[in-house]
C-alpha cells in the first residue's frame, strides 16, 4: 500500500519536472531530488514486503525433508533449544531438529522412527491477531476443508495469550493426533504443534506436556 503512494507521488513529481508548462517546477533540481526520493521509499516498500512474503511462506515438505537432510543435528540428550525467533523449547533426545526455514521455526523429529515417535514443529508468524482470533479462524477453515477436520481447543486458562487444542488426521491412511499450543507476543503468532500416530499418543503424553510445558517466549 505504501508503495504504491510513494510511486504515486514520484510519478506526479516527475510529471511536473518535464512538464514546460510548469515552468516554477520544470526542470528544477529539488523537484528530481523529490522524485528519487520517492522512487527510493517506494523501492523500500516493495523490498520490505517481497522480504516479508518470503519469510512467510510454508515451506513444502520436500524442502523440510531436504533441510532435516542437509543440516540436521540429532539431540544426543533432551535439551532446551533457544532459537533466534525468540523463544525457547525442549527437544526431546533422539530427535533430528532443524532452524528456520521460511514460516517453520523449527522441525525437530525422529527420521528412524517417524511412526512410533514424535514430530516437533514451530511456526512463527507476524501477526497482532488475537489468539481467540485465530482460533475461530482456524476451526472455521478446518471445517471448510476436504474432508472436512475437527479442531477441539481448551477454554482460555489464566494466560488468556496462549491456547491449547487437539486435531487427529489421516496421513496415508495411518491416524495421526497433533497437540496444539498458539501463544501470541507482541507482534508475533507462536503455533506449536507436536504429533504422533493416535494409537502412540497415549505414550508419548506425559513427554508431550514436558515439551509443551517448556515452551517460553523470550
């Protein structure tokens, strides 16, 4: 949006040095000098937004996979990883974790054993939306999908920023039940989500409320 006023008005500063019948304005140095000025914050807008998309962005799961590949490191013991987005969160030992990639803070899981063991992933996103918000936004968008998905959260605790919820899905035809944690900071949305397949959740609980629990915003 504010690219386009400052380009707007670059453009109407240029009309005005090339045009002779403004002969106050034609031609005169601080009229270019205002047109540059304006091409440049324009300029700026648009970097800052293509920036910002980029940032944003879900990464597909070929590129999870290939960065869990490429650049993984596999926690030798449980600990409590600090990321650069600001937050801090347990690892669980034997899990393979990753930085940030796009939209995905951090993706942290068991490449051995992906069915019997758990699937960490952080999302951070710049956002002022409140958590009540979102989500109804997201149960509104899971009941539109195909099929459709049941998202069940918790009624607000004490900490009215942050909500608890649960989702089970269908992956390949193997049932997977996901824990979700969305606590918003400032200006930025936390999405938790930690998975495993439905008939391996009641195992790996008390490990999935140690993780959850340990998450804190900086």
């Amino acid at each position: 949006m504010y690219a386009a006023v400052y380009l707007i008005i670059a453009g109407g500063f240029l009309f005005y040095y090339l045009n002779k019948r403004q002969p106050k304005l034609y031609k005169k140095v601080w009229v270019l000098l205002a047109v540059l000025i304006f091409l440049a914050l324009g300029g700026r807008e648009i970097y800052k937004g293509v920036h910002e998309k980029l940032t944003q962005r879900v990464p597909s799961t070929t590129e999870l996979a290939d960065s869990l590949s490429n650049s993984g490191t596999v926690a030798s013991d449980d600990f409590l990883y600090k990321s650069p987005d600001g937050y801090q969160i347990l690892i669980p030992k034997g899990l393979t974790y990753t930085g940030s990639k796009g939209v995905v803070s951090l993706l942290a899981m068991d490449r051995n054993s992906p069915k019997t063991s758990l699937t960490l992933v952080v999302m951070k996103k710049s956002s002022m939306q409140p958590v009540d918000s979102l989500v109804k936004e997201i149960i509104q968008a899971g009941a539109k999908a195909n099929p459709p998905k049941t998202y069940v959260f918790e009624e607000n605790g004490k900490n009215t920023d942050q909500r608890r919820g649960y989702i089970e899905d269908s992956n390949n035809g193997v049932l997977i039940k996901t824990t979700l944690l969305l606590a918003q900071h400032g200006t930025s949305i936390y999405r938790v989500a930690i998975s495993t397949t439905k008939d391996n959740f009641e195992r790996e609980q008390a490990e999935i409320e140690k993780v959850l629990g340990s998450f804190k915003v900086l």
